[in-house]
C-alpha cells in the first residue's frame, strides 16, 4: 500500500530495505497513470484511518511520540508523517512514532535472518563431523534443530528437517538422500540470507520456503488468475500429525498449474469441495513469487464434469517432455518438492520396480498397491493418460483420465484418522 | 566427470567428515565457479557449497531411465464401463446398506456391463476371503479382474477352491420369518396395506430391523417408490431408515437398469 499524498507505504514482504521494490513498483505505476481509479479497499481504509488516528494522537503529545522514535532508533518507513517523504512540513510533529507492524515484521525478520545463519552453522558442523556421526542416528538431532527454527518463525524449514529426521537409515542409499537434502536446506538458507539481492519472483519464493508467512487476506488481495481450472489430481499425505491434502487444477486457458491445501488434525475434515475430474470456473489467487501454491477466490457455485480430459493442450506429455517441464520447474526453484504433469504412458514392470514409460523412457513409480491396481486396471497395460505428482524418488499416480471418466488414484487419508464428512 | 560420479565422491566426502578428509574439487566448469563465487571460509563450508549446486543440478538435469519393455495388454472386453452415478450409488451401498451390494453386482452382469477399474480393484480387495463373492466380482470384471491378479496377486482370492458357479450367479437368500416371506411376490399396493400397519401400531421395533432390512432388499422392485414414501410419512426412526432403504435400492436399480421403475 502506498500513500502518495504523505508518502508512505506498508508492504508484507519481508525485504529490509525500505522502502522495498514492491512499494517503489507500485508509486512508479501510479506516477505512469498505470494504476486504475477504484473503490478504496477496506484494508487500505483501515490503514489510512489508523494512521490518522495516531497523526492525530501524535499532534496532541508530540513529546511522547519524539522519545519513542528516538528510542528505536529506527527509520520511519510505513509511517504517514515520516521521513521518506519528500514533504518537509509533515515533520512539524516531530519524529514520527514507529508503526508497530513494521516493527514486529522487522523483528521477524531479523529472528528468522538468525534462524537461517544458525542452520547453515549446523550444516557446516554435520559436514565437518560426517553423515557417519552417530548423532544424526537420534531423532532428537533433528527434533531440536526443527524446534529452533520453529522458534526463528521458519516453520517451513522446521518441517523439512523433521521429514529428513525419516530419511536416516530407511534404506541402502540413506547416506545420498540425506544429503540431497542437507544440500537443499542449505540452498534456502543462503538464498533465504540474500532476498533483497534476487530477483523479485525467486525472493519471494526463497522467502515463502524459508517459511515466511503470507496471511490470507493479503494472498486474496493480489491480482488472481481466472480460468476453467480443471481438478485434475489430489494426493493425501500424513505430515507429523496433521493430514495434508494436495489438489493439483490446470487452467485450460492459462495452460498453467495451481495446488491448494487443506490440513485437517485428528479427526477433522479435509476439504473436499473439488471434485477430481471436475471443471471449476473461478479465480485462484497465488501465493507471492509465482508459486504453485495459491487460494480458491470466487467462483461458480456448479462444476460440471469434464469428459475426455486427456485432449487439453498441454496435456499428455511423453515421458521426456515432462522430465523437461519437471526440470525447468526445479531448475528455477531447486527446493521444489512436489510438481503435477500429465503424461500419456503406460505402467510396466522394470528392473524389479513399477514405472510409468513410453517409447522415450520410463520413470519410477512410487505407488500404494490400491493406486498401482487402479492405474493398471485403467490402463489395461497400454498407454493412458495419468496425471502423477513428481517427487525426487518417483511419480505418484494421483488420476487416470479416460475417454468418459477421470479416475481418482491418489492416495487417500486414513478415515480412521480424519473425521467423515456426512 | 559426469554429475552422478561427481556426486558419489560427495556423498563419499560427506560421509567420514571434513574432519578427517579434505573435500573434492569440483572440476573446471558451472558448477566449481558457483562454489567458488560463494567464497566459503572453511573446507566444511567448501563441502556444503559444493553439495548444494551439485544437488540442485543433479535435481533439475534429471533424465529419465531407458524405455521400458511395456506389459501383456489385458484381453479386451467390449463391455462399457458401468456409469459413473452407479459407481457412486455401489460406494453409498457399502456404506449404508451392504445388503444390496450381491443385487448391485449380479444386476452389472446381467445388464452386459464390466465394473470400472477404480470400483474393480476396491472390490477384488474387499471380497478376497469370501470366495462366492470374489467370484461374482471376477465375472463382473472380464479378462481384467484375473489380468489385474496376475500384476498384483494381493488382490487375488484368499482361496484356490472355485465356489460352485450357481452360488454365483444366483442372488442369495435372505433369512425372513414366513409372514414377510409372503409380501415377496406382492404388488405395491397390497405390499404397502400389508406393511405399514406393523409400523403404524410401532409393532416393529430395532429388534425387526435385519429381517424387515431382508424384506425390502428382496421384495419386487416396483413397490420400492410407493413403499418408501408411506414409510417416510410415519415419521420415527425405524420407518426412515426402511424408506432410505427403498430408495437407495431403487436409485441403484434405475441407474442400473436405465429403465425408471415404477
């Protein structure tokens, strides 16, 4: 948000540089005539009102507000009356009074700054000590690795450690998967240590896999993409102890990817208002830097069911193609984890493992034996078109698109642990 | 020295420590200015840079493996696919009345379709003790049930002994006292005056709950409609849950059939 009139701005980005890119971008496309008249939104109200409220406040006891500008020691970014603007008069109530969100963000930033250079620390010391340290053998390890990122606010980080916490041990080649990540990890943190140096979409994906958090509202105020977004797969995961449920759209249009999620504890419910092979016309707003992952807006309250998905463009990719559109992904976002494709392939029997492949090449399965069945079943043994979820150790089937009917493959939620829905 | 080889000296490096082994170079190339841009202070640092871009383009060069021999397709099957609103009423029999599911299964063969592979696969699991049951299945599922078994024998039947082929295509028999086992055969309208006072007078109670279930799961498919609205008009728990009943069974059998019953 910008005030133009006394210059001052607020901005959910986590850059220490103020004012941030976002808020000059945005004073430079209203100076060019590129921002549209409109209806003052609420949230912009809310924050002109408060600012006057306290301008107001600060006009009546300009002392108070002096010392504690003074105190902080801080620049007056955010602030209606504050420096960064180029109107000289509005220092007449003297320094301006720091605005607490900014504040609190700053804090969050620099305990998350923290945070990252801590984990690099430990990684460095598991480099200098070795995989072959006994240590990393105890969950406790990770556990109060995890817990101190928690603590730095990088939540998103604290997760991957403990997912890694699994990998110790759990098979031949733990020593290189182990790594893998370590690796990744390192490469969010130094990216995640240098935002304001990147471009804006990769800091802000850095930033959101560093584990910054984007509140809701402020996702649903960006500008969304609207399309017929095809529900083309979903996948159930068990993260500690919460229930993630992953749903993969394409937009027909747009010919691009969004993922929603859902988390449901202990016997509650997972959102099921998108149906696998349905269409939903509708808005889906992104998260900051591009991302996959973005929220439902609004949108048509009936879904019709799409027949013979498996003719939309970009769709039914060989097994290079999607490799190539898999690493292209990766390549911009190396911590990418999880990435929908649809291939047109068939499923078979290599080398003492299931893969899915064509005549340009085959990719592993990472299938339950209720997915593996149906998959087969829907394919009969010869090419079909499958959206799977990449992983880096294999595809999961997640829906089977046949010429009248989309099959749900994915893996399900035990409904023991999730609550049903009557 | 390609990515995979440079990786395994890594992972090798990784393993005993910078403690006790100095890290590899990378070779003259992206990756080694990469690390050699990062500038790290310490031979642990070196290892960690190192690691990382080797991991970030191992991740995004990724190819896949050579092609795959493909499967022995399944024979056909010219059957079409039982629809989709019958898959979804089979899923709403299993969980509410099961009663129905023999009557579900025996009316897809009969009617000339196959089971759906989704729908296939769930049931080749959920019937694989009961050997009639898994027969019926496997009858209703074509060349593609026994196929299927061939791939993944865990869904194959729990028992080798072929039940006798009467048994399955014939719908069972259900426990009934004789003074229900008389309103089999009766129209709607004699079915309805016959049934309905024993609910009116609450004569019925829980404990006639399985054998009136019995009744409406093998009474003429015709009296369902009319049965299931009087039952709904009276209005306590027992009587709704017969109307639920009747009219799942007869959306089952219109879905089934493609004929509105009556």
């Amino acid at each position: 948000m910008i005030d133009h009139v006394e210059v001052a701005w607020r901005c959910s980005c986590p850059s220490r540089k103020l004012p941030c890119k976002h808020s000059l971008a945005l004073l430079l496309m209203w100076a060019r005539g590129l921002v549209a008249e409109q209806v003052r939104p609420q949230g912009v109200g809310a924050w002109i009102d408060a600012r006057d409220a306290r301008s107001v406040a600060g006009a009546a006891a300009p002392d108070a507000d002096s010392s504690s500008a003074a105190d902080s020691g801080e620049p007056a970014a955010g602030d209606r009356n504050g420096s960064g603007s180029g109107d000289g008069s509005s220092d007449s109530t003297g320094p301006p009074a720091r605005d607490d969100l900014t504040q609190s963000r700053d804090e969050r930033v620099a305990r998350m700054m923290a945070g990252l250079v801590e984990l690099d620390r430990w990684l460095e010391d598991r480099m200098c000590n070795g995989l072959s340290d006994p240590a990393l053998a105890r969950y406790a390890t990770w556990d109060d690795l995890a817990a101190r990122l928690v603590d730095a606010r990088a939540g998103a980080l604290a997760n991957r450690v403990r997912r890694l916490a699994g990998l110790v041990g759990a098979g031949p080649d733990w020593h290189s998967d182990v790594l893998a990540e370590l690796a990744i990890l390192h490469l969010i943190s130094q990216a995640g240590q240098r935002l304001p140096e990147l471009p804006s979409a990769l800091g802000d994906a850095a930033a959101t896999a560093s584990g910054w958090q984007v509140r809701q509202a402020e996702v649903l105020a960006g500008v969304p993409d609207t399309d017929d977004w095809f529900v083309a797969g979903r996948s159930d995961t068990r993260e500690d102890r919460i229930e993630v449920r992953r749903l993969w759209l394409y937009g027909q249009h747009t010919q691009s990817w969004v993922m929603l999620l859902s988390f449901a504890a202990y016997q509650q419910v997972l959102d099921d208002s998108f149906a696998v092979g349905t269409v939903v016309r509708g808005d889906m707003h992104r998260y900051p830097g591009g991302s996959l992952r973005a929220l439902a807006g609004s949108r048509e309250p009936d879904p019709i069911v799409l027949h013979a998905p498996g003719t939309l463009p970009g769709f039914g990719l060989t097994v290079s193609g999607a490799c190539s559109h898999i690493g292209r992904a990766v390549a911009a976002q190396p911590w990418l984890d999880r990435l929908a494709v649809t291939v047109a392939a068939a499923p078979t029997f290599h080398a003492g493992r299931w893969v899915l492949g064509d005549a340009t090449g085959a990719l592993p399965l990472l299938a339950d034996e209720r997915s593996l069945a149906s998959l087969l079943a829907a394919s009969c043994g010869t090419d079909a078109v499958v959206t799977v979820e990449w992983t880096p150790r294999g595809l999961i089937p997640l829906a089977v698109h046949l010429a009248d009917r989309t099959l749900d493959v994915g893996p399900r939620a035990d409904p023991s642990f999730t609550g049903a829905r009557r | 020295m390609s990515v995979e080889a440079l990786w395994r000296e890594l992972v090798t490096a990784a393993l005993l420590g910078t403690n006790r082994r100095e890290p590899p170079e990378l070779p003259p190339g992206p990756l080694a200015d990469v690390v050699a841009d990062a500038m790290p202070p310490s031979p642990a640092a070196r290892l960690l840079a190192s690691v990382g871009a080797v991991a970030a383009a191992r991740r995004a060069a990724f190819v896949p493996l050579p092609p795959a021999a493909a499967l022995q397709p399944a024979i056909r099957d010219a059957r079409p696919f039982c629809s989709t609103p019958a898959v979804a009423s089979w899923r709403e029999v299993i969980a509410e009345w099961p009663v129905l599911e023999d009557e579900w299964l025996l009316t897809v063969v009969e009617r000339g379709y196959r089971l759906a592979p989704d729908v296939l696969v769930e049931m080749l699991q959920r019937h694989r003790t009961d050997p009639v049951r898994w027969a019926r299945v496997a009858l209703a599922g074509g060349p593609l049930a026994l196929w299927i078994t061939e791939h993944v024998p865990s869904l194959a039947a729990a028992s080798k002994r072929e039940p006798p082929v009467d048994a399955v295509t014939t719908l069972p028999d259900l426990a009934m006292p004789p003074e229900l086992a008389e309103l089999l055969a009766l129209d709607a309208h004699t079915f309805v005056g016959r049934l309905l006072p024993g609910f009116e007078s609450l004569q019925f109670g829980a404990s006639h709950k399985a054998v009136l279930v019995n009744l409406l799961a093998r009474c003429r498919a015709d009296v369902l409609v009319d049965t299931a609205d009087e039952l709904g008009r009276i209005g306590y728990g027992l009587a709704f849950a017969m109307s639920d009943l009747c009219r799942l069974r007869h959306r089952m059998l219109t879905q089934l059939t493609g004929v509105p019953l009556a």
